[in-house]
C-alpha cells in the first residue's frame, strides 16, 4: 500500500492523519460528553460477574504495562487495558449507541484510546482528537455494512477494531501508510455474532473488549511491518462483501460531517432497539393515569425487522442479558417499576410473576418491509386495557438520540449516578471537572488516576448479584 493509494481503506486511513489538530466546537463538546458517559458505565459495571471474569482473566495473564484496568487500579499491557475496560464498559447495555448501525462507538473506541494514551502520556487534546477519528471510522465501517445484522453479525464487535485502531494510530503518529496497514489488518479480526439476542449467554459483554484490543494488536502489528490488502475493507473479497450483500462507501463525505454527532446516549439500561418502546409507554403513563398494570388486558408493539429481531422475540428472559434485549420484560418493568435503570434491571427477578404476567401480554408486529416506519429504532405503541379502551403513540426517536438529545446536566447526572459509588463522590467530582476540561489537560495519566475504586480493597470487593 503506498501513500497514493485509493480505495476506502487508504482514504479512512489519511483521514486518521491528517485530523490530529483542533476539532470543531459542536464536536469537541459532544465527544467529552462520550467519554464522560463511557467512563461512569466503565466504572460501575466493573463488579459485574461477567466484568468480574475479565478482571481475574487480566490478573491470571499477568500483562504489566503502562497502562491502568479501571476501578481496580492495576497496571496492565495497552491490549490488556482496552480489552478490559472496554469488557466492564459494554457490560450492561447503558453505553452509547449509533442507531442507524446499531454500534455502540464508546465503549471500544474510549478504553482504546485511553490505554494507547497512557503509553506515551498523551495530553487530554490529543485523546480528544483521537476518540474523535476513531468514533468516525468505526460508525463509517458500521454504517457500510448494516446487512451484517440480518446475517447475525454484532455491528459493534465487526466494526470495533477499525474504530480502536485509528484512535491508536493517530495516538502514537502512524504515517498515512502504517494507518491504512492497521487499518487493513483489523479487517482481519472483525468478528462477532448475536445469538446472545435469542439464547442469552455473557460473551457480548466482552464483544467490545475484543473489538478494542484487536484494534491497538493491528496498529502494533502494523508498526512492526506486517502488511494489509489495500482492498482489506472495500476489495472484492474485502470485509464489506464478506458480511453484508449491499456495502457502502465508508469515506464517503468524509470530512464534511462528524457522525459522532448522530450517536446518541442511553438513559435506559437495555438494548438501544427498545428505548422508543420505553419511552411510548412512559408518555402513556404520563398522559393516563389508569394505565396500571392491572389494568393492561394487551400491548402492542410495532416496530420494523431490526428492531423486533433484536428486542422482540423474547418473552420470559433466561437470563440478565436475554431481559436486557427483551422489549417484553422492558414494557413490564415499565409498568411495573416505573423505570429501567441499572438497578432496575440488576435487582428484577426473572421469575417475578407480576413482572411476566405484563410481559405475557406483549405481543410484536412487524412494519412491511416495503413500507418500514421512519426514524432510529421507531415504534408504534397500542396498549388494549380491560375496559376496552385503547391507547396508542408513536415514537420515531427515542431520548438521548440526536433526534431528542440528552443535555450536557442529563449526561453528568447520569455519570453521577453511575460514578458516586464506585468511585465515591469526590473522585467521581473530579473526573467531571477533568473530562469537561479534557483538552486543556497536559497528561491524561491524570485522568485515569481517579478511575480507580475508593478506599476499600477492590480486587477482593464482592460481586453484584445479578
């Protein structure tokens, strides 16, 4: 591959380079918000059981590096770092989501950028920069390749290691043509499936882990001068083709737009797909007071072919995670709780007759292909009460998306509620006041400091029970 070359894979790859300087306003103000919003889900979902076993995976591995496996303190190789951290990141369906892709940028790109960051003390300007580029190649490649989901591909886990590998690239000053060979070369560790939508399972918990890793090995492979296909993303046997029948043009408009700007924070702790869902019955609710759970004889849901493949299908969930992709079980918590936050989902019992005897009655529809509804993850909403009465809404976008966006308050007080414990309050005060300052920071070694646990010993804090 020389500096010349063409094809989507070359120009993603100067586009790393050349975008190391000053972002603009409206994009240096929202990705600090990213980061904020990845690093209070980062930090509180580091005691889950699943992160849990990241840890002692990291631990057993004995790595130590430069860089710092967040809450816990412990210094670790970059790959080890970002594999971690993204793992306790993606741990709970709470980081942030590109709908149109169903990719969640955050949680690979940030741990990525942070661990390759503490290598060389990066400044906070220079992070900035480099999550940015590396939110834009990874939601480009998602975006070009969304059929991937119809063959049950994760988005997030194919797409990833392009994302974490700009961000490390532009970090650690790759020229145009050691960026496009990482590039070419995490083409070659896109993986990932979504089975845990139909069967459960933890394995998607670290899908983000294995995406951020894979993309600091490609830009350290690359360093050290193996060679990628300069078709490797857009070639006839390119990685587009290979899992999606109708690619796009990921440089497309490259330049002209940030889609940082389209992904959207999630105030709900479960799949993306369901949170206009969420959000119909929240509005009924508020608009009818008589909508009880008692009161509710059936619900409907219509949403398009993504949408209920994602979240429609099950009814009584196995697990935490198949309750986080349950639509069903989300509406019953809704009714039935009056929200779905973290501890909603973390203290719900599965077997909670009164939770499925709601979720029962859910029944999903499908929009005709021919004629889908507009908007991010869109729905229609009918809810059938015993009276014979029915109520019905329809949301197009739900809140936190660019469509609704949550404020610069929203996002902090959601960090406050995740961070405050984990980190206690101080700390997790100070964290805000760094991240909203980030590019004015001389070493983000000063940033990671206060990722870690307060005072008690976190490597033998217990489980949350989930």
């Amino acid at each position: 591959m020389t500096p010349s070359a063409s094809g989507a894979t070359a120009a993603l790859a100067r586009f790393v380079t050349q975008r190391r300087g000053s972002l603009p306003s409206d994009v240096l103000t929202t990705v600090k918000l990213h980061i904020l919003d990845t690093l209070g889900c980062q930090v509180a979902f580091a005691r889950l059981p699943w992160s849990r076993a990241a840890w002692r995976y990291a631990a057993e591995a004995r790595t130590p590096g430069p860089a710092t496996i967040s809450y816990y303190g412990a210094p670790a190789s970059v790959e080890m770092a970002a594999f971690v951290n993204a793992s306790f990141t993606h741990g709970f369906e709470m980081d942030d989501t590109e709908m149109r892709s169903a990719s969640h940028p955050g949680a690979v790109v940030v741990p990525a950028a942070l661990a390759a960051a503490q290598r060389h003390g990066s400044s906070g300007a220079e992070l900035v920069a480099a999550v940015a580029v590396g939110y834009e190649v990874m939601v480009r490649v998602a975006l070009s390749a969304v059929g991937m989901m119809r063959r049950g591909f994760h988005t997030t886990a194919v797409a990833g290691p392009f994302g974490a590998a700009a961000a490390a690239a532009a970090l650690w000053s790759l020229d145009d043509v050691r960026t496009a060979h990482a590039l070419g070369i995490a083409a070659s560790h896109a993986s990932g499936i979504t089975e845990h939508s139909v069967s459960g399972g933890s394995v998607k918990r670290v899908h983000a882990g294995i995406a951020a890793r894979s993309g600091i090995e490609s830009v350290r492979l690359a360093r050290a001068g193996v060679t990628a296909p300069e078709g490797a993303l857009d070639g006839r046997r390119g990685l587009l083709r290979a899992v999606a029948d109708d690619p796009g043009m990921p440089a497309s408009g490259l330049g002209e737009h940030f889609e940082l700007l389209t992904t959207g924070l999630k105030p709900y702790c479960c799949c993306a797909a369901q949170h206009t869902v969420i959000d119909a019955v929240a509005q009924l609710q508020n608009e009818h007071p008589r909508l009880t759970p008692a009161a509710v004889r059936r619900v409907r849901v219509l949403q398009n072919d993504r949408e209920a493949d994602a979240v429609g299908l099950i009814v009584e969930p196995a697990d935490v995670t198949s309750a986080q992709f349950s639509a069903a079980f989300g509406i019953a918590l809704r009714l039935v709780r009056n929200a779905n936050g973290f501890d909603d989902y973390m203290n719900a019992r599965l077997d909670d007759e009164e939770l499925l005897a709601v979720a029962r009655r859910v029944t999903y529809e499908r929009a005709p292909a021919a004629s889908p509804l507009p908007g991010d993850g869109p729905c229609r909403v009918s809810i059938e009460l015993e009276d014979g009465s029915v109520l019905g809404t329809e949301v197009l976008g739900a809140r936190g998306t660019s469509a609704s966006p949550m404020s610069e308050s929203d996002v902090i007080a959601k960090f406050r509620s995740l961070a405050d414990e984990p980190l206690g309050e101080e700390r997790a005060g100070r964290v805000v006041e760094i991240v909203m300052n980030l590019e004015r920071l001389p070493d983000s070694n000063r940033l990671v400091r206060h990722l870690v646990a307060r005072s008690e010993d976190a490597a033998s804090s217990p489980d949350i029970a989930v």
